[in-house]
C-alpha cells in the first residue's frame, strides 16, 4: 500500500487502553489511525479530515455511540463513512437496532483481533483483487 | 432506514435449513439476530434487499455460500497453538520427513486446511527453520512447502500480509521466536520474507473437491470441524484421505477427535500429542 493510499481510520472509544490496542492493532494495515474518547472530540475530528473507516462503542458517557452514528448518518457528508460497532453491548436488540440503522458490522467484546481485522478488510474490501 | 428488511421467520428458517443441510452449521431458533446482524452487510453487497433474496443469492452463486460460513464462524488463531501438537511435529512427524528427504524425497508437501490469518502456516514454517538448521541441513527448508488455504479472502490477505501487531504476536510466541524471526516496523512486527516465502495461501472452499490441491505428506485441519454437523465431518475426513499421501499425517485440534465418526484414519500418539494416520 503506497502512502498516498493510506485509509485514514477513526477510532471512538472511552477507554484509553482499550483505543491503545485498537490503534497497534489497525497499525498493522499501515492505516492512519486517529482516536476520539467520545462524540464531541469524534465530531470534531470528522469535520476536521472525513476517515474511510470508523470503529465506534456504544457505551461512552455525554452522547453514546448509536446516537453518535444517526448523527453521522444523518449527515450528508458522513452518511457514507462506514462503521464497525466494537463494544460490549450484547443485546439482541441493541445489535439489530444498530445494523438496521444501518452499521456495516456488529462486533462483541471480547473480540479477537483476526476477526476486527477481517471485518476491516472486507469493509475497506482490500482483500479484491 | 434499514438497508435490508428485517428477516421474517420464513426467511430465518430457510437459511437456517440451507446452513445446516450445506455446510453442517446448525443455528438455535431463536438465533435469527445472528443471521441478520452478521449478514446484513453481505446482503447490501449483493444488492439484495430482503434476507429472501439473500437466500436466492446463496442458492444460484456456489461463490456465496463460503462468505456466509466466514461471517457466521469465529477467525480465532495463535502461534504453535497446542503445545502438544508442536512437540508431537518437532520430535516425531520432522524427523520422519527429514529421513525421506535423506533417502531421495524431493518434496514434503503441507497443507494447512484453514489457515486464517497465518499463525499456524508460519509457525511450522519456523519450527522447520529451526529444526533444519540445528540439525545442519539449513537448505532443506526449500523442500518443504506450506500451503495455507482459508474461506475468507479477507483472511488470506492477512496471512500474506504477515505482520502483526505486539498483542497477537505475544500469543503463543516466545520472546526468543519473536526476536529471531520478526522485525519491528513502527508499532508491528514484520515476520521474515524468508519465513513468508515458506509458505504461500489461498482462498478456497473446503466444500469444493480437493484433487485439484495435489497431494500432502502432513495436513493440518485443526478447529475447522468443531462447527460442522456429523455427516458433514465424515465428508470432510474422507476428502482429506483422498489426498493424504499413504504414509502422511493428520494433526487435528487439541480438544477435537475422530470418535464417533466414519473416518478413514486411526489415531497415534506421541507423548500427549495425537496425530492420525490412514488405516
């Protein structure tokens, strides 16, 4: 991957160790990453350079994560960014209401990194020929 | 604003059937927020706008089929997972193939049968590094070749990527490994080119014929079956003989065996370690 090509990935997590591991981990696909500890600092960094990739937790305190995604949904110029939902929400019915909302993939922690990494490639769908 | 309807019970049920009756994946009746939670993404690649059409899509593409069983399975893998497995490779399986490279073999031909992101291809790719070079033979590593095959393309391209970062190289690889085998690019660990040219993957379906793979001296087929139904395992273990050398080996998972099942192999083992060899 050339560096002009770098996919530029935000990561929206309250939790610092958990974005310190999410960070190393999409590293390994030569990304740009960048972190936001929460919807207000997420919408800021969005405004400021548009990601190709957002993963996003539900849980996080002011605006949540699912509110976080109808906003960026309901913004023309966000609509189409997509995001993996990584979070420790385990419900059945927060898990449909976030795909039918429209999240591209729908990840429960623990998660193993071979599966966020696999999801990523086929969103980003880096594994085409 | 959902970019697929939600699946009615009908839908459920028949993908519910089609799983079971392709590929042996048997979901509980109220597991219909799987389908659709995992699903939904493959849905909208395809165009398909209710998980009916979805089906129909799985029914007429062969190339469908292996997608769902990617999203509907877990990717989990380490280095030298097992270490009985490894022992049983490093103090038994090796030394019989290094005796049949002595005596004129050209080849030992491994195939690891779901390779994910790499781990297991590569770790026996260091252990023969290893091996060969303790025992002073260092170019015989280029007659061993590693073929790692896996049902999702996404998963392929990371084994052939071959970096990783600090966590999953951790797991299961010793400090001593780590160092002697990877470089450090930025915050990720970078295997050797000369490990990666060890071993070479690709995409494919273990529901498809093997012959065209060729034959194998040593196949891995660890923790692939554990999600597949009897029949289906019983298909799986006899294409796996059918392209087992006579004298070949089988390694399964350490908590996984051939009891109870109709399969052409019967089992050995070396210290705790178990591998199979045709009956």
């Amino acid at each position: 991957m050339s560096a002009e090509a770098k996919k530029r990935v935000l990561i929206i997590d309250d939790s610092q160790s958990l974005r310190n591991i999410l960070h190393e981990a999409l590293e390994v696909l030569r990304f740009e990453v960048s972190e936001a500890e929460g919807a207000e600092a997420a919408l800021a960094s969005v405004q400021a350079h548009l990601p190709d990739l957002i993963i996003l937790d539900w849980h996080m305190p002011g605006m949540d994560g699912y509110e976080l995604f109808l906003k960026l949904r309901d913004n023309p110029q966000t609509a189409e960014i997509p995001v993996i939902m990584l979070t420790a929400e385990d419900r059945k019915d927060s898990m449909l209401k976030a795909i039918r909302a429209g999240v591209r993939y729908y990840l429960t922690k623990p998660f193993t990194h071979e599966d966020l990494l696999t999801r990523v490639v086929q969103v980003l769908k880096l594994d085409l020929p | 604003m959902g970019r697929v309807a939600p699946i009615t019970e009908h839908e459920f049920n028949k993908i519910r059937d089609l799983l079971v009756s392709v590929c042996g994946i048997d979901l509980k009746p109220d597991q219909d927020y799987l389908v659709e939670t995992r699903l939904s993404e493959l849905a909208v690649q395809l165009g398909a706008t209710t998980f009916g059409e979805l089906h129909r899509h799985i029914i007429a593409d062969p190339e469908v089929m292996p997608k769902v069983v990617d999203l509907m399975t877990t990717n989990e893998t380490l280095w030298f997972r097992d270490a009985s497995c490894w022992l049983t490779l490093k103090d038994k399986l090796l030394p019989h193939f290094f005796e049949q490279l002595k005596e004129g073999k050209p080849k030992i031909r491994v195939w690891s049968a779901a390779s994910s992101t790499g781990q297991e291809a590569y770790s026996l790719a260091i252990l023969i590094d290893e091996e060969c070079r303790r025992l002073g033979h260092p170019e015989w590593v280029e007659r061993f070749e590693i073929r790692g095959t896996d049902i999702s393309t996404a998963a392929v391209f990371l084994a052939r990527q071959a970096r990783y970062d600090s966590f999953t190289v951790s797991r299961g690889l010793s400090a001593e490994r780590c160092a002697a085998y990877f470089h450090k690019e930025e915050n990720s660990y970078q295997l050797h080119q000369r490990i990666i040219d060890r071993a070479r993957f690709e995409h494919f379906n273990l529901m498809e014929s093997f012959a065209p793979l060729g034959r194998f001296d040593l196949v891995f087929c660890r923790n692939v079956a554990i999600y597949f139904s009897k029949s289906f395992k019983e298909e799986l273990f006899e294409k796996i003989a059918g392209v087992l050398n006579s004298d070949g080996f089988l390694l399964l998972g350490a908590t996984e065996s051939l009891f109870g099942l109709k399969a052409p192999f019967t089992s050995q083992s070396h210290l705790n370690g178990v591998y199979y060899v045709h009956k």
